[in-house]
C-alpha cells in the first residue's frame, strides 16, 4: 500500500501537467453542478408539493363527510351530528380534529358590484385551523356578524379591512345580511380564493332553521396522513348509512393528479443528470490517460503491474467523484437553509399558488440520491481504466 502511495504520489506530482491540473477542476465544477442542480431540484420539488397540498387540507381537511343526497343543494340534506361519525369519532384513535360546517350559496355585494359566492359556515377550531393562512386578522377573531374573504375578492370588490359587505342568501324568503370583513385569506389556489368566504356556522344554522345536531358536512384532520386508507376504513365503519365519506385527494383530483406528474419530471431530470455525470466521469478519465500515455509506458516498461496502474487512475476518479459530492451537497444545504430561513426566491402566486420557492429537507432521500450518483458514477470510472491494459511499451513508443 505504501508502496502504491509513492508510485501515485510521484505519478500526479512529478512533472505536473498543467492540463491534468484543469481537467480535473473542471470536472469536480461540473460534477458538482449535477449534484448540486439534483438536490435542488428534488428539494423544492417536494416542498411545492407539500407546500401545496398542506393548503388544501387545512381547508378542507384529510377526509370530507356530508349527505349522499346533497348533490348541487346543501340545504336540503343535513348531515346529523348526534348520530354517525361526528359521535363515534372519538373511538377513532388516528382522528385529530372533526370540524362541522355549513355551506350555503350566496351574492356578496360592496358599491354596486356583486359576485357569487359560496357561503362556508365554521367554527372557531376551524379558524385555529387556517391562521397560518390569513394575511389580515385579528388574534381574538370574531365570525359574529364578520366574514373573511379571499385576497382576490378583497380586491376585485375594492374593500377596505373593517368595511361593510351586502350578503344575499337566495333562501325562501331570501336573506339578506350585513356583514364586516374581518379577516382576508390567500391560498392561491383559483378552486378556493375565487369561490369561499367563511362565516359563523350559527348564521347558516339560523337561515336553514336547523338545530345544533345538523351541519352540511364536516372536515376530518387526521394525525398521521399515510394512514389515511386505514382511517377512511374505520370512519366508514362508524358512519351513517347516507353519510357520503370523500378523500380530500379524490375531491380535489385534478391538482393531486398534477403534482404526482411532478415526480414522473424529477426522475427524467435524474436520469439526465446521472447520463451526463457519466459521460463527464468518463470522458475525464479517458483524457487523463491520454494526457499521462507517456508515463504509463515508462512504468510499463520498468515492469509496474497494469492492476497498479488501474488503482491510481481509479483512485484519481474517486477523488474527483467525492470532492464533487462534498462540494454539491454543501452548496446545497446552504441555499436550501438561506431559503427556507429568507425565502429569497419570490414567485407569482397567481401562476404557481405560492408565493416564494418552498423548500423541503428529505435527508433520507438526499442520502439515497447521493448513494446512486456514487454508484452509477462509480461505474463510469472503471470503463475507461481498462483502455490501460492496451497501452503497450511499442504504443507508447509510436504514439509519441
């Protein structure tokens, strides 16, 4: 070993090549680029991800109950709360929080210009609930005679905080309300900020001339979300016979269906990455060799084993490959806390539903993916090494 060591060291050192010395520092550049562009990418690709569905479900919850002969009319078939699952929840350890509403349609109407809206009447945990998401409320927050609506309507109708809004509920006789905007919510998503307001429950509960026990439907929050299959068996179990359990997956499909595209783009990314860190691997070991060709037909020619050979060329690769992986992953790391500490990367919340680039941490799946660059890139260096073998003295000899 020591012996190697010396023959490596006089190998790389004696002599030097100006050209070894730039071809491997601009593979470690490039190598780690790859690296770096791959943590990134997959990175944010899972923070956009949670980033996104974490809105919908604070929402609208993991699991959505309501009557089976709702259909487009949510006043017509009230979901029981004394009966079925809102009573039995508590038997049902993976369940968090169990929040009824009431959902009406209605016009809201501010200086002669009005817009149809969906009326959702909830409770104070259901508030608690989508804090995170209000850009303007107060901490003691009221619904009593108060509204909150989406930035996008606040803006469309010109509203002020604290102003005085026209409701118009098309209820027989129709109703109409005056109500204050006291908190305004932005989730970016067309689906929720261009249909919902949110208001006191009670005031749906009046309108309809429905008791305590008699709710639209209700939003189920799970503790545990990869238990959401063995949840949905235990809450059917423990429902009504006409109360209809919907994932919230399934109701918001088509933007679900969407982002798992994403993962499809993320694996074609790696697989790019990976061709060209391999052509890259290889490409620099080759010219290597053909930079030292003299070299090894001097070693060759004092007798030195090809298998002593193929350790320093080897060895040369593998500093490369994990110089580029520290370099990659420290590069990384430190954009991925700048990020999520700062958010300084901005986007346009109306094209992409969120506000800044979310970045989320996944050390599991950061290690796997440097595990099968080490690997795959590992490979690529002993493609080229075995050109040494037919590297002969006479070559050597007629090359130069």
């Amino acid at each position: 070993m020591r012996k190697l060591r010396k023959i490596e060291y006089n190998f790389w050192n004696k002599n030097r090549s100006f050209h070894s010395k730039l071809i491997k520092t601009i593979s470690i550049i490039t190598l780690s680029i790859g690296i770096f562009s791959l943590i990134i990418s997959s990175s944010i690709l899972y923070g956009f991800q949670d980033s996104i569905k974490n809105k919908i479900y604070d929402f609208s919850g993991h699991i959505n109950v309501s009557n089976f002969g709702n259909g487009l009319s949510f006043k017509n078939h009230p979901v029981k709360l004394d009966e079925g699952i809102f009573s039995n929840h508590k038997d049902i350890n993976e369940i968090d929080l169990i929040v009824p509403y009431i959902l009406m349609s209605a016009l809201i109407e501010k200086n002669n210009y009005s817009d149809g809206i969906i009326f959702k009447g909830v409770n104070e945990k259901y508030i608690n609930r989508i804090r995170p998401h209000l850009l303007f409320n107060n901490d003691s927050l009221s619904l009593k005679n108060s509204i909150i609506v989406s930035k996008s309507l606040y803006q469309s109708l010109n509203l002020n905080f604290g102003d005085k809004v026209s409701l118009f509920f098309p209820n027989d006789p129709p109703i109409f309300r005056k109500m204050a905007i006291k908190g305004i919510y932005e989730t970016g998503l067309e689906e929720l900020d261009n249909s919902l307001i949110f208001g006191d429950i009670n005031l749906g509960r009046k309108i309809y001339k429905w008791d305590e026990n008699n709710s639209s439907g209700m939003n189920i929050y799970l503790k545990n979300l990869e238990k959401i299959d063995k949840s949905l068996i235990e809450i059917e179990n423990n429902s009504r016979f006409d109360e209809f359990i919907e994932k919230t997956e399934s109701k918001y499909s088509q933007i679900f269906n969407w982002l798992n595209i994403l993962d499809k783009n993320i694996i074609i990314f790696i697989t790019i990455i990976c061709v060209v860190a391999c052509f890259n691997m290889i490409s620099v070991v080759l010219i290597l060799i053909m930079d030292k060709i003299k070299t090894i037909g001097i070693l060759k020619s004092f007798g030195t084993k090809d298998k002593t050979i193929f350790s320093i060329f080897r060895n040369a690769g593998f500093d490369i490959l994990i110089k580029a992986l520290i370099i990659g992953n420290i590069s990384s790391y430190l954009i991925i806390y700048l990020q999520k500490k700062f958010s300084l990367i901005k986007l346009d919340s109306s094209s992409y539903y969120l506000n800044y680039v979310p970045i989320k941490f996944q050390f599991i799946d950061i290690l796997i993916l440097n595990c099968l660059v080490f690997m795959i890139v590992s490979i690529s260096i002993y493609i080229p090494i075995y050109f040494i073998s037919k590297i002969t003295v006479k070559n050597n000899l007629s090359f130069n």
